[in-house]
C-alpha cells in the first residue's frame, strides 16, 4: 500500500514479493517508459523486475510509472491556452480587440469600429468575460498535434532509480526515519508519518523522537491504539497530543476545536499530566503560554471526576489564573526589564535552546561587563542545545556583521513580512569570537563517516535543512535559502491547479527586477510579452485542471527573475484539489509540447497560508544563473491579486532573502575535511566504498557505501 509513497519519497524501487518468472519484456518496456519521463532504471532494479513472472512485474512495473510521473508533474494534461504556445501568442492588446471583435459579431461578418466603439460606449466591459476567453478552445490532443516532436537533448534530466528491499522494510525504515528526524516537519510530512505509525506499530520503533510535534503524532496513534505513550516529559506534550487527536495543530499556532474525549482516552491524557507535574513542579511554568487552549481541553477532560491525579488538577488551576507560576522565560524576562541581563543569562541556562534563541537580544542589551558573562552563559550550555539549533544560531551570527536594509519574518506556516532593521549591528569581534565556538561544538557532534567522504559539488549550494516547515513537498525541492545552477538556454514555468467545488482563477506572472531590486518589467494575463518572456494565455476556470506557462530566455534583461502564482479568484491554495509549481529548462530548438517530464527540473506543491506564492527566485550569477528557493507566501488580498499590485512587496522580500547568508551543506563539509578525507564526486566511480553525499544517488557505487541524497541531508546534521 505504500510502494508509490516509497518511490516518490525515497527514489527507491521496493522490492517485490510476487512469483518469480520471466519478465524481462516488461523491464524492456518499463526502462523505456522510464526514459520518457525523464528517469532511468538501475541495472538491479531491471534484474529484479527481469526475475519476475509477468503478472507481479506488470504490477510493480506500472506502479512504478504511475510514482515518478505524479512526482514531476507529468500525470495530469497540461494544455495550454494559446494552442502555439511558445510561438504565436499575440500582443495583449491585439488579443482583447479580437475578443471584444468575437462580442459582436452578427450574422457572421466582422465587427466595424462603429460597433466595437458602442460596444465599449455602452457601460462597463468586463474583459474576463468576453466570448472565449479564459477557458481553452482546442482539446490537449489538438495542442498535441500542433506541436512538432520534442527533441531529447543532452542536458535533459536524467534521475535514476535504484532497488530497495520490501515494501514493509522500506515502510519501517521510512517510519524510523521521519520519526527519529532532528528538524521539524512539514504538514504533508507528519500525514505520512501519521499513515506510517499506524501501519508499522508492531514493528520496529525509534530509539528517540526528538522533535515534539512528532511525538504528538507517535502518541496520537498509540493513544488510540491503546497502547502506552512514549516520551511525554512537558505539559505541552499532552496538549499537543490531545490538539492532534482533535484533527488540529500539534505546532499550536492555530487554535483546536478539541473532539470529545472516550474516559480511557482522559485517562491518560491526565494520567501523563499528574506524572510530567508530579516529577517536575516547575514544568507548570509552562502552562501560562497556553492558557485558553488549556481552558479549553479542561472543558473536555473532566479532571474533577478523577481526584486520584492531583497534579493534573494543577495545571487547569494555573490555566484558569488561580495560581500563579512563573516559568523560566517569565523569570528572564522579569531579569531583562530590569536591565539585569547577566542574571537573565543565567536564569535561561537552565533552558540551553532557549538562551540560545535569545543570546543576540541579550548580547545587544547586555553592558560592556555583562557581555563577557552572557558569552560565558552561551559557551556553558552549547553542549547541551540540540544541533540545530546551534546551527541555527551559527547562521544567525554570520547575519550580524552589517545592517540589512530590510528584515524578513517568515512564520511556520511559511507567509512572510518584512520591516525594517532597527537591531544595532554586532561587533565583528564578538561574532568571531561566537562563530569559533558554535564551530568547534558542531564539528565534534558531526556524525562520524564510515568511509570517505564522496560530495557531489552540486549539493554544496543547499541550504542545511533545518526545518521541514521552510519546503514545500515535490521533487527535488530544495530548502529555503538553497541556490542550484540553472542551465539550458530558456526556463519555463508551468503552474497547475484544479479547483475542488467553485470557480477558481489562479493567475502565473514573472517579475523582473534589476540590480537594485527595482522593476524591470512583467509578464502576466495582462502583458502577454516583454523583452522575450512569454505568457501562454490565461485560464480562469479549472474544474477539469488548468495549466499556465511562462517563457523566460536566459539573456533577458535584469538580475532577478522572480515567477509568482496569484489567487484572482476562488478557492484558496489550501482548498483546491490539486495545485502545482515547477520549472523546466529547455534549449531553443527542441519543440514539442509546452509541457515534456524529461525536462522538468524541479516541481513543488502549493500548499501555503496566503493568496499570492513565491515558490522561488532565479539570480543571474555572472555569465550564468542559479535559482535560489524562497517557500514564500504573502497575504494579498481576498480576491483580484495582480502583479502590479504587488511588486514593492515582491521586491522586498526577495531582497531580503537574497542577500541573506544561509549556511548550506557547504560548510557541514568544510568541517568534516578536518575530521575526514573529502572527495569532490567527478563520475568516476571510487575503487571502495564511500560515504556518497548528493541531490540524487549515481549508479556504480561501490558495494557497501552509504549513499545520503535529499531525502536524508537531515541525518547529517550535529546530533
């Protein structure tokens, strides 16, 4: 059941359990229809499938197809609305006199001027609703049709899949691995770990689950599986659970409608209370934060009628405001507004992430004397903060030096704003001085290789991964902040949405700034063309899907391309059925259909909080460009979102995401040289094993090598 979800997430084929027999035919035909979408099979997987009787390789054959083409984007038609698209788009202008021309027609002769002129004389026109336009006037076949035959060049992408075990180990091996992972996950994410935990709690479980909302989803399962909670040592853990198991967030930043509770289920949810604030009274200092949430699961869990948990009982008395509790922050903060900041510092030592977090507002405020006793308080507790957040904060420091002319905010649920930085600039002293020991902490919690290090150089531009939450789900996404050479001589964009129950008119644009992040032109449903980019029509109904296209050569004029997606009308990105954003790059001679797999470099969900997204940015870079991953969502406004409403805000946060410095797997190699022999991966396959580090897994790796691609940078970082 979950062979699909394995491929698409893991690039690995499981292994079948069915008769085996001759199926070398159908391996023949999968490695052909593999090629057409752009991946390629290893030599162990087509054994595998070789090996096979017909009837289980047809099976696992077509669930293979099936995988890869949902993953790029190449499982739904995407037509588009001028048929020739690329070529034989007219001029905006010229396009709405031809609608306006097709209102008026009569009896079969074309419109006069006399007649456009009372058309227009009349009262408002409506553009977006003249004859014809926004809904597609060819079927995809005659699109087809219209097109010559797509060229296969040698750039074109080329993924290649390899042969895993089962299906139930490769379940179980996916399960440890999201539930053991050391960042937080995105929403798509903790659903399959969701599915997973359920499917796999007989079977092998994590040694530790470090990130909180995790345990809430673990505890989710075995709460209604009735089997014992594992790792509940806070308060919140209890409400994040019980906010779970209510259909809500596990994050808490959004209220919860908490579900009726069954009297097992209070059981222990206030069994796991009375137990966290039997063993730790100050954990009630917690409580505060979340009081209304608290207020509120009181009312569902009755802790009156169970007198034999009196701790329990507490935390509701606090959350109602009867019994006051200072918790860790609050004392600090107390410290802070007295301007006693070396205390606060020492107070915050018995929370290292959250000193942590805090350490530039302390070091800030912090006097010449208390400076030296803050570091000393930051120093003391890095070797008890979990790594990421030391790579967090070593991130953040190298921000410090100079002042950036705007600040980015960017919440869990990825919308963005930006304000100006009023922060007064650290000294360069004290950020090497900080820099130096987060260095040498990381570089000794760095996991030890087995075998040399082999790195692909095209990883060394990924951001380090230190939340889920700052991705989109899709194929090869990279995190917020990750730069990737572009090649190939045009970039297109495609963007596809499906609307679930009403009208919906998503609209694709490109901005072009320049060097100083001005405006440099557009390109939308509202200008078809500028300086060689192209728009391929708009769409304005998708209840059978809808696809746009933008064209975008590489010798455009401007330092920025920046494509976006508006919500002009209907549902949200949340609503809708499906929705999708992604890039192909193409040379100019290679025709075919607008939308070839072969070619698609990347292509990520829509999923976000917002009715305008900015998936990503492309940043020429000397004689060439990279496209560098912005996960942004801005709020816009209800409806009629335009481009040209937006640029001033576009323009900033791009800016301020831009010229931020992210500390990308670049530097995890940089300190594993002094610990490991490195080796840049040139093709050629080592004579040993090797710790192989890449976007994706080459084949010929030696037998025994461990192979970490996108899927697993996480288990990379400082334990």
């Amino acid at each position: 059941m979950f062979e699909k979800l394995i491929i698409q997430k893991t690039l690995r084929v499981p292994a079948s359990t069915g008769a085996a027999g001759d199926g070398t035919a159908v391996a023949r035909q999968l490695d052909a229809a593999l090629l057409d979408v752009g991946f390629a099979a290893s030599r162990a997987v087509l054994d595998h499938i070789g090996g096979l009787a017909p009837g289980p390789a047809i099976d696992l054959a077509a669930t293979v197809v099936a995988a890869v083409r949902e993953l790029v984007g190449d499982h739904v038609q995407h037509n588009a609305y001028f048929v020739g698209f690329p070529h034989d788009v007219p001029d905006t202008i010229e396009f709405w006199v031809q609608r306006l021309r097709a209102a008026v027609l009569a009896g079969g002769s074309a419109a006069t001027e006399e007649q456009l002129l009372a058309l227009l004389g009349s009262g408002l026109v409506s553009l977006l609703e003249l004859p014809g336009y926004g809904t597609y006037q060819h079927t995809y076949d005659e699109l087809l049709a219209a097109h010559d035959t797509f060229l296969a060049a040698a750039g074109d992408r080329l993924t290649v899949l390899h042969l895993g075990e089962t299906a139930e180990r490769e379940a179980e091996r996916l399960y440890v691995k999201l539930a053991a992972i050391t960042a937080p996950l995105g929403p798509a994410d903790l659903a399959v770990l969701g599915e997973l935990a359920v499917a796999c709690a007989d079977g092998p479980q994590p040694l530790a689950v470090p990130v909180r909302e995790n345990r809430a989803v673990l505890n989710g399962v075995r709460l209604v599986l009735g089997r014992p909670l594992v790792a509940v040592d806070t308060t919140t853990d209890v409400l994040r659970l019980a906010c779970h198991v209510s259909g809500g967030d596990a994050s808490l930043a959004v209220p919860t409608r908490f579900r009726a509770f069954p009297r097992r289920e209070r059981r222990v949810l206030l069994a796991a209370l009375d137990a966290v604030v039997g063993a730790n009274p100050a954990k009630l200092g917690d409580v505060a934060r979340f009081a209304e949430p608290w207020k509120r699961l009181g009312e569902r869990l009755h802790p009156h009628e169970y007198p034999q948990w009196p701790h329990a009982h507490e935390v509701f008395t606090v959350a109602r405001g009867e019994r006051r509790v200072t918790g860790i922050a609050g004392r600090a903060e107390a410290a802070i507004r007295a301007g006693a900041i070396a205390p606060a510092a020492s107070v915050l030592t018995a929370a290292p992430g959250l000193l942590l977090r805090n350490a530039d507002r302390l070091l800030r405020q912090a006097s010449a004397a208390d400076r030296a006793a803050v570091v000393d308080a930051v120093t003391g507790v890095l070797g008890s903060a979990s790594g990421r957040v030391l790579c967090s904060l070593r991130e953040h420091v190298a921000n410090r030096l100079t002042p950036a002319p705007t600040r980015m905010f960017a919440n869990r649920s990825r919308r963005a704003w930006v304000g100006p930085d009023t922060r007064p600039t650290l000294p360069g002293e004290l950020v090497a001085q900080l820099s130096d020991r987060l260095d040498a902490e990381i570089t000794a919690r760095l996991p030890e290789p087995a075998h040399p290090l082999l790195v692909d150089p095209a990883v060394l531009g990924v951001a380090l991964p230190l939340s889920g939450k700052a991705a989109e789900g899709g194929f090869a996404v990279l995190p917020r902040g990750s730069r990737a050479p572009v090649s190939g001589e045009v970039l297109r964009f495609f963007m596809y949405w499906r609307q679930k129950r009403r009208r919906t008119d998503y609209d694709l644009s490109v901005l072009l700034l320049d060097e100083e992040f001005h405006t440099a032109g557009q390109v939308s449903w509202t200008n078809y063309h500028h300086d060689g980019m192209v728009h391929s029509g708009d769409i304005t109904d998708a209840r059978d899907g809808a696809t746009e296209f933008i064209d975008v050569p590489l010798t455009v004029g401007g330092a920025f391309v920046v494509p976006q997606v508006y919500i002009y009308a209907g549902e949200s990105f949340e609503e809708v059925a499906e929705s999708m954003f992604g890039y192909q790059t193409r040379t100019r001679d290679q025709g075919g259909p607008p939308f070839d797999a072969r070619t698609v470099r990347a292509r990520s969900q829509l999923r976000g909080q917002g009715r305008i997204a900015l998936p990503m940015v492309f940043a020429r870079d000397g004689d060439g460009w990279q496209a560098v991953w912005l996960h942004l969502y801005l709020h816009g406004r209800p409806a009629f979102n335009r481009v040209e409403g937006n640029t001033y805000t576009t323009a900033d946060r791009v800016r301020a995401l831009v010229e931020r410095e992210y500390l990308t797997m670049s530097y995890l190699v940089d300190r594993w040289r002094t610990r490991a022999p490195v080796a840049l991966w040139t093709g050629e396959p080592p004579a040993g094993p090797v710790t192989y580090v890449g976007i994706d897994a080459p084949e010929g790796l030696p037998e025994g090598s461990d192979v970490y691609t996108l899927d697993r940078l996480t288990e990379l970082l400082p334990a």
